[in-house]
C-alpha cells in the first residue's frame, strides 16, 4: 500500500487531533464538574489507562508494518511515543499535584514506602530520555545505533507500566483490565524477539 507524503501529512493532522481528544474531554469534564464523588481518582485512573493506550498503540507500529508492509507506518511512531508521554507526565502531575500539592519530600517518601507507586514512577522517569531524544535533530546527533539503543528502554518501560496497572487495581481485585493489556504487551514484544531471533538464525545458516 503505497501513501504519498502529502497524504501522510494529513493523517498526522488526523492522528495529532484524535490523540488530543481525551485530554480535551478531560478537561471539559473539570471544567463541567463532571468527575464524580471522587474526582482525584477519576483524573488518576483516566490519564493512567490514556498512558497505557498510547503505550500500546505505539509498540503495535512496529509488527503493524512489518505484518502488513506498510512501511509508511512507522512516520507516526515517534508522535504516539509522545503522547503516551504527555499523557504520563499528566499522570505524575496528578500525583505531584493534587496527591502531595508539590510536597518533594512527602512524594519521595510514598515513592519509597508503595511498591507499586515506585514502579510507576520507574517508568515515568525512564520515558523523560526517550520523549527528549525524539527529535531528528536528536537523532542525527546521538547516531542511529545509539539512538535505537536507548529507545529499547520501552521494552522495560511497557512491562513496568503493566506491573504498575496490576498493582493499583490489586486493592479492588479488579484484573481484567490489567490482564488484558499485560496480554498485548507480551504479544507485542514477543513478537519483536521471535523476528529477532528468526533474523540471527537466518545470519546463521548464510554464514
């Protein structure tokens, strides 16, 4: 399937609204007054399940284009690898904000103390190098091998953030959701290492 560049730069104009969307409707239920008898959770639990979305949307680029030849594809990675960012600094923010209402301290010391906050946080911190290395100018300068290198680190940010997901739902013994995208990313990264190891015994045989 081939798409031109004009085209291509429609879509993102598309995809850059639709992703936009749940932020819009977040904030107009703030606005409304809309959040429920519990609207801390309800930002919370919105912005966290928007991160684990784009996570996903983003990883399924990837077997998207290599499953179907749609090599265009992978141009939209880096801006859905931006939202699942926006929407987790959102996610912290939330927590900062209006859990802690900027208390360093205080936010360190539950970081510490709640196994599944610390994991949370673990894979905020390690989307900050990716969400500032995503620019070509970024690219060019760290190099390509380098670059891949580094962005690799979503393969443990997914899982953590899964882990997170399972934990906070632990307390309401509410896992069909967690199951379901602990699911998604195991397919998605296993898939990622069947090619790689299909790609090393193919080397193997050639050589």
């Amino acid at each position: 399937m081939n798409v031109s560049n004009k085209q291509i730069s429609q879509i993102k104009v598309i995809l850059f609204v639709l992703s936009l969307l749940p932020f819009i409707r977040l904030s107009s239920f703030i606005f409304l007054d809309k959040l429920g008898a519990n609207p801390l959770e309800f930002i919370t639990r919105n912005t966290g399940d928007w991160t684990l979305y784009f996570l996903c949307i983003t990883l399924t680029m990837t077997p998207l284009r290599k499953l179907l030849q749609w090599h265009w594809l992978i141009r939209f990675r880096r801006m859905l690898g931006l939202y699942t960012f926006f929407y987790a600094f959102l996610h912290f923010m939330t927590f900062l904000w209006f859990d802690h209402f900027f208390d360093f301290a205080e936010m360190w010391t539950d970081i510490l103390k709640r196994p599944f906050i610390t994991v949370g946080f673990s894979a905020f911190v390690l989307l900050i190098p990716l969400a500032l290395t995503s620019t070509n100018g970024m690219i060019k300068r760290m190099g390509g091998k380098r670059w891949q290198l580094l962005h690799r680190l979503v393969y443990l940010i997914a899982p953590l953030g899964v882990l997170h997901y399972f934990w906070m739902k632990a307390g309401k013994h509410d896992f069909a959701q967690p199951w379901l995208f602990a699911t998604i990313v195991f397919v998605l990264l296993g898939l990622r290492l069947y090619w790689r190891f299909q790609s090393r015994s193919q080397l193997l045989v050639k050589a």
